[in-house]
C-alpha cells in the first residue's frame, strides 16, 4: 500500500506565494507519474500540474507562468510552487502518484486548503 503525505498550503495574499509537498512512502517498485489536482467549492476537479519520472511537466493554462511543478525522486516527493496567487486559486489541492508495486497504483492524497484572499 503506498501512502501520500502532503504538506503546505494554507492562507495567502492575492500576489503572494505558496509551496505544497507530497511524499510518497510504502511497498512500491517505482513511481512513474506524479500530479496534483485541485477542486474549488461547485466546480469539477481538475489538473493542475503533472511530472513524469524523467522530468517532463505540463501545466493547466490558468496555472501557466505562475506554478511550477518539481520531484525529488530520491525523496519520492513532489512539490508545487506557486506565485503570483489569484483569488481563483482557492481550492482544495490534492496530489496523485502512480506507478508500479506488484501491479499498477494510483494513490491520492487527502487534500490541502488553499485559500487565496484578495
């Protein structure tokens, strides 16, 4: 079973700065993809940021500039930076990882309050 601890988040100015982390600990044999989703009261959850094992990112247009996504692989970890908050930013974020134990996973994490005051 892998388990996803998430820290960070919290309160913050429109314009300010945020840093979240998630680390994945447990019985896995690699960790392919690592992501973080965010879900604002009445509305659908979406993607905000994704890494791949080798680097590769990609951003939601709304985050694009402002967030940036990095993993440290030795730590099973990934981190969301996040700049230049809006108000729209509020949201509950949640990370995701998957890969490889004995078979597929797909774990998430039990969610971050970001609340962006303006």
């Amino acid at each position: 079973q892998v388990q996803l601890v998430e820290s960070g988040g919290g309160l913050a100015q429109a314009g300010g700065s945020l840093r979240l982390s998630c680390a994945a600990s447990g019985r896995f044999f690699a960790i392919t993809t690592m992501e973080w989703y965010r879900q604002a009261p009445g509305t659908q959850r979406e993607l905000v940021a994704g890494i791949t094992r080798l680097g590769v990112s990609n951003y939601a247009d709304s985050v694009k500039g402002r967030f940036t996504i990095t993993r440290d692989n030795a730590k099973n970890a990934v981190y969301l930076q996040m700049n230049s908050l809006k108000a729209d930013d509020t949201a509950v974020y949640s990370c995701r990882v998957r890969g490889m134990t004995s078979g597929a996973f797909d774990s998430w994490g039990r969610g971050l309050q970001v609340t962006v005051s303006s």
